[in-house]
C-alpha cells in the first residue's frame, strides 16, 4: 500500500482541514502528522480505496482507519480527538 499521493490528498482535504485545527499535532509534509517528535497520523491509497493509519492508544503500532467515505473520516476524527485527549 502506497502513501497516498496529491490527488488522494486532494479528495482527503476537508478531512485535513479538521485535522489541522487539533492542538499538537504538526504537519510536516502533507497528509502527514506528528505529535511531538514521534508519527502520529498518514494515509495510504490503493484500489481498495483510501486509508489513514493512526498510532494506536499504547503509541507500539498503528490502527487503520478506512476514509473512502464521510462515515470513516467522521469515525478517524473521533478517534484522533480521544487519542490527543488521553
């Protein structure tokens, strides 16, 4: 699964607005976020759609969020909020 490239990203950007405006996180290339020094969130694209990988609660590995549609991007949102709140 490849990182996924300007077109993905241009069909993620409402979904990167939200995730912009979170308090913590950096932006250090487009699609890709960090908390402090350490990778916290990025995207992949591949025929099965797009995808958003976000460090898991124990920060060990990353859980995969399927973004292809409002009701997966809603469901990543909520879960980068609760992992930037713990």
């Amino acid at each position: 699964m490849k990182h996924a490239g300007p077109a993905a990203l241009d069909d993620l950007e409402p979904l990167l607005r939200e995730i912009r405006l979170m308090p913590g996180l950096t932006e250090r290339s487009r699609g890709v976020f960090y908390l402090k020094s350490r990778a916290f969130l990025h995207f992949h694209e591949d025929p099965a759609g797009l995808f958003g990988d976000l460090r898991d609660a124990a920060g060990a590995d990353f859980d995969r969020f399927d973004v292809t549609s409002p009701p997966g991007r809603a469901q990543l949102l909520e879960a980068v909020r609760r992992r930037l709140s713990a």
